[in-house]
C-alpha cells in the first residue's frame, strides 16, 4: 500500500484482545494509517457517530456484544454502509464465515494475522471501496440522488447527497432507519411502477420524496431522491418559455426525462391516450416533429434555469 494512500486512510480496530491490538497498530501504522481502537462493540458505535473510518478490522467474538451483532448494528448506519469490515477470528469453520458475511462483512481474516495477508486484502477492499464512492460522487455531481433498498426496505447503498439528506430528515439513528425501511417495505409490497412516488417523514425533520425506478433484482430496488420544488420551478420555467399549458409543461418536463407515455400516465395519474394529446400540443407550439425533437427543447431551457 503506497504511503499517499495509507496517510489517507483510517482504521478501527474493534478487538477485546489488548496484544492482538498492539501487533496490528503496529503493522497499520508502519504502514503510515491512522489507527483508531474500540474494546468493545458498543465503543466501535459510538466512536463511528462522530468518525468515519475507511475500513474497519472486527474481532468476531468479544463479550457483551459478538461481531456478528457489532457488524449488523455499525451496517445500520447509512454513513457506514460504503465502509469495508474484515473480520479476525480464530474459527475458520464455515458457519461462523457465513455468519460474517451475511452481518455485512467483505472478508475475513484467521488468527494468528499474517501482516502481510492483511494488508493485502485491504489493499483489495478499500481500492473498491473508493472505486464505488467515486462512481456514487459522479451520480451526485449529475443530479442523480440514487440508492438502492432490497426488500425490506433496508439500504443496500447510497450516494453520499442521500446519506446527507436522510440524516437532515431525522434518518441517522439505527431506530430511525428501521421506521424508514418499514415504510419503504410496505410501498414497495403494492409493486409500484416506474416513476410512482412515496414521501416519508419523521418526527417532522424534513419530507424525503422518493421515485421508484426500477427492480434491478429480486433484492434491489433503485430509487431516487426528488426534489419537488425544482421539478415545480422547471415546470413553471417551459410553461413560460414555450407558451404551454402547465400539464402540457408536466408532460415536456417527463419526456425531457426519458420516460414513455405510459410512464407519465402513471406519473401524473392521467391515461396514455391524454399523454398523447397534451404531447401533440405540445409538438405543435414547438414547431417539432417528434419527442426527441421536444426533449432536446425542453433539456436546452432548462440548463439555462
């Protein structure tokens, strides 16, 4: 691991074992990282509420809290959702590996450690670990306020102006997450279609407006965060520019993002055949031919807004 990226680079140490502790700050500081440690689970949560590490090592048996319940409770976190866990443990059986992974950890590593094992499995997580940041960044800086959630409502990843505006919405806490993954779970039970939303609330923090996109797989759902008032000012700003009516301005504003006329049926609760209609007028204030033709118009008014 080269030192520009080891100074980068925190880690947590969660280990009830204090020579365990000694030998990896050792080997991770050698190495030129930041070293944090927590003896315990409930320590590793709190230490997280106020700093992101980059990756995290969990001993998986420690008293008062296992890892397993330890990695389960730090991967309710929407803030720690990115953030890699390799487990240490001296049981290489293949339940307790099992158990590991399904609590949400990348990887796994035996007792005694082999330095040089470790940080090369950690060279591997944290390199893809960054590589799914960036790419979540680049949806950001695009606009695209993306996450995806399996069935039960709970969060699978999401970009980091999601994580920002969930925590503003009250969504920080692991109770809370579990209120929103409920409420998500039983919109999602009614299989909503491309471009129906939900709006949840807690304790009167902040509305989320959520569209539903697409079932990428049986356990992923894409989602994304709208934001209400700026699909109003863009409806208002083609309405003005074009002379349309303001459900003709709904239906450019939708054709500007991509979806079919069955799609903004179900969007604006309207039938396709009146899509239809309000989209020929649409063509005809234009002096266009086609939706592609409308959706350019429309794409160019609002980069100006």
């Amino acid at each position: 691991m080269n030192t520009r990226e080891a100074t980068r680079t925190t880690v947590l140490i969660v280990d009830d074992a204090l020579d365990s502790i000694r030998m990896l700050n050792d080997v991770l500081e050698t190495a030129g990282m930041t070293v944090l440690v927590a003896l315990e689970g409930s320590q590793a949560i709190n230490i997280t509420r106020n700093i992101v590490p980059d990756i995290i090592l969990l001993d998986a048996l420690m008293p008062h809290m296992d890892g397993f319940e330890t990695c389960r409770q730090l991967k309710a976190s929407p803030a720690l959702h990115g953030v890699p866990i390799i487990f240490m443990t001296g049981l290489s059986d293949t339940e307790h590996v099992v158990m590991g992974l399904n609590a949400g950890g990348v990887d796994y590593v035996t007792k005694p450690i082999n330095a040089e094992e470790l940080l090369a499995r950690m060279r591997v997580h944290l390199t893809n670990a960054r590589i799914a940041q960036s790419a979540r960044l680049a949806l950001d800086q695009a606009g695209q306020f993306l996450f995806a959630v399996n069935g039960q409502g709970e969060l699978l990843w999401a970009t980091p102006q999601v994580h920002q505006r969930m925590n503003q919405c009250g969504y920080a806490q692991p109770d809370a997450i579990m209120v929103f993954a409920r409420e998500v779970a039983a919109w999602l039970a009614h299989r909503p279609q491309p471009g129906h939303h939900l709006a949840v609330e807690h304790d009167g923090q902040g509305v989320l407006n959520i569209e539903f996109l697409a079932q990428v797989s049986a356990q992923e759902n894409l989602l994304r965060l709208v934001d209400r008032q700026q699909d109003s000012d863009a409806t208002e700003r083609l309405r003005e520019a074009f002379g349309l009516t303001g459900r003709e301005a709904d239906v450019m504003l939708w054709i500007a993002n991509g979806k079919t006329n069955r799609e903004i049926g179900q969007i604006l609760d309207m039938s396709p055949r009146t899509v239809n209609k309000h989209l020929e007028q649409v063509f005809r204030k234009l002096g266009v031919e086609n939706r592609t033709a409308a959706a350019a118009a429309a794409i160019r008014c609002l980069a100006r807004l």
